[in-house]
C-alpha cells in the first residue's frame, strides 16, 4: 500500500487560489507523489496551469498526476470546491 507524503505526520495538501498560483507553487522535497486538482473551465485555464506544473515537478523527479472535474452540461467552469458541495456555480 502506498502512503501520502507526510508532513508532520499528516497528509498533505497545498491550495492554491489561482490558476498561476497553480503553477508557481513550490513542495517540499518530501511530496514525491502529486496529484493535482485542476479547474474545469471552458477557457483550459486550469487544465493549462495543472499540465504546467505537472511537467515542472516531473522534471523535478516527482510522480505527478492530473484529476479533473466532469463539467455539467451548461456550465462554464466547474471545480472541486463544486464537487464536494454538490451545488452548481453560475455560469
């Protein structure tokens, strides 16, 4: 089984509010394994960010993943904040 990157014992996890943010963001040497939960937005913004990252931390030896939302029909931007609420943002 594999095990989180831990820090201070716990699971981590960073937020960032942006989309170049997202990309900025810098981790610890001990996240060897990201994912990172991107924006589904019509414009790719947040696709674009996350894919950015994901090279750069690839690049940096890591093990790098991309989840993303299923955007409902209608809808011009959906994120996870979406997901978990289970309420629909306007458009």
């Amino acid at each position: 089984m594999r095990k989180a990157a831990r820090w201070d014992g716990f699971p981590s996890c960073w937020a960032t509010t942006s989309a170049c943010l997202l990309e900025k963001v810098k981790l610890p040497p001990v996240a060897r394994r990201v994912t990172v939960w991107a924006d589904n937005d019509e414009s790719k913004t947040g696709l674009k960010a996350a894919a950015r990252l994901a090279e750069r931390l690839v690049k940096e030896g890591r093990r790098v993943r991309i989840k993303i939302p299923q955007r409902p029909a209608g809808k011009k931007s959906w994120d996870w904040a979406d997901v978990l609420l289970g309420t629909p943002q306007s458009s």
